[in-house]
C-alpha cells in the first residue's frame, strides 16, 4: 500500500510538471505576441506623431497661403480701382479735345 501510494504520488507530481511545461510554454508564446504588440504599437506611434508634426507644418503653411491669398486680392482690388480712376481721367482728358 506504501508502495503503491508513493507511485500514485510520482504520477500525479510528473503529470504536474507536464502540465506546467505547458502552462510555462503557452505563457512564453503570450509574452511573445505581446512583445510584438507592443513594438507594433511603437511603431505606430511613432508614426502618429510625425504625422501630427506634419500636420501642424501643413496647417502653417495653408494659413501663410490663405494670408498671400488675401493680401493679393487686396492688391488687385487697389490695382482695379486705380485703373478705373485712370480710366475716367483719360476719358474726362479726351472729351475736351474731341469738342474743340
């Protein structure tokens, strides 16, 4: 009964080890794929911030455009004012000389 009560003890003590074999292997494969995940996500968040960066150097440079863009416009709007202001000092200019 001794005898055989130790060999029950060995099985059940080998078959505990089997299992945490087991058990050490499928944690081994968790920290893996996390370890992956996580360079995985490095990655992307490297990427996230240079496309933040680049996105604020767009938005600077789309505000310098819109100002160009509106400081043209004003100077086309002068530009159109003073050639319609030329345009009626040539006109009052000519009118004289035709009626003499």
């Amino acid at each position: 009964g001794h005898e055989q009560l130790l060999k029950m003890m060995e099985e059940r003590m080998m078959d505990v080890e089997q299992k945490l074999r087991l058990v050490k292997r499928l944690l081994q494969d968790k920290v893996n794929q996390l370890k992956e995940q996580l360079s995985k996500n490095t990655k992307a968040d490297a990427v996230v911030k240079d496309l933040y960066v680049e996105n604020a150097q767009l938005l600077k440079a789309l505000e310098m455009t819109e100002q160009r863009q509106k400081t043209a416009e004003k100077k086309n709007y002068l530009l159109e004012e003073k050639i319609a202001n030329l345009n009626k000092i040539v006109k009052n200019l000519a009118s004289p000389s035709f009626n003499s």
